[in-house]
C-alpha cells in the first residue's frame, strides 16, 4: 500500500508531497474531507507502535480542550484522533508495510529512502 494522510489546506505537507515526488501510484487522503475510519487509524497505530505516536500536541485544540493538564490512555489518544482530524501528526506517509508519522527532517529522509 501507498498512501498519505494528509491535509490540502497544509503547506507543510503540500512541501514534503512534492519533495517526495509523489506520483499516481500514492493514494492521497486528505483527512478534513474525507474522515478517516477506525480501521485507518488502527493500522497506522499499529505500524508506528502506539496511537501516542499519531498523536499531535501542536494542534489548537489541545491546549483550548486542557489536554495537556490531562493523563491521556491510548483509548483516549484513539478517541480524539479520531473525533478531531486536526490530532492527527501529518503528514502520515505509507509506503508498503512501514508508517512515516510527522514532518521532521528525518521522518522525511527515511521515507525518502525507502522510496
């Protein structure tokens, strides 16, 4: 499988698209239209180890919800990502059977490499 969870909105993530040299062969899911499933979700927590590790601390909403006064579960982590999409760390890259969660630098030099 080949896709990215991404947000068309994103500058960020319209960057790392085309750094990446993105072709047709990548299914793009840009997550405010199109919400992600459980089932989506699930496996990208599965791949990257934990829903934590999907987990955004930067969106707006986890201060203005008091989140981070909060000891969140993985349930909750499951929960909230996915109510509110913008919880969810983009861009998440799948490429075959590895997960890239984020934009860092070298979140997007491994995904690079692999492809």
């Amino acid at each position: 499988m080949r896709k990215i969870y991404h947000l068309a909105s994103c500058s960020t993530c319209q960057r790392i698209i085309k750094e990446l040299g993105i072709g047709n062969d990548f299914e793009l899911q840009n997550i405010k239209v199109e919400k992600m499933t459980a089932e989506q979700v699930e496996f990208m927590a599965k791949a990257a180890g934990s829903y934590e590790a999907l987990f955004s601390r930067r969106a707006m909403k986890y201060k203005s919800m008091g989140l981070k006064d909060k000891q969140l579960s993985e349930d909750d982590y499951k929960k909230l990502i996915l109510e509110e999409y913008t919880f969810l760390k983009r861009p998440v890259i799948i490429i075959d059977d590895e997960v890239f969660v984020g934009n860092s630098k070298k979140v997007v030099a491994a995904a690079k490499a692999k492809l």
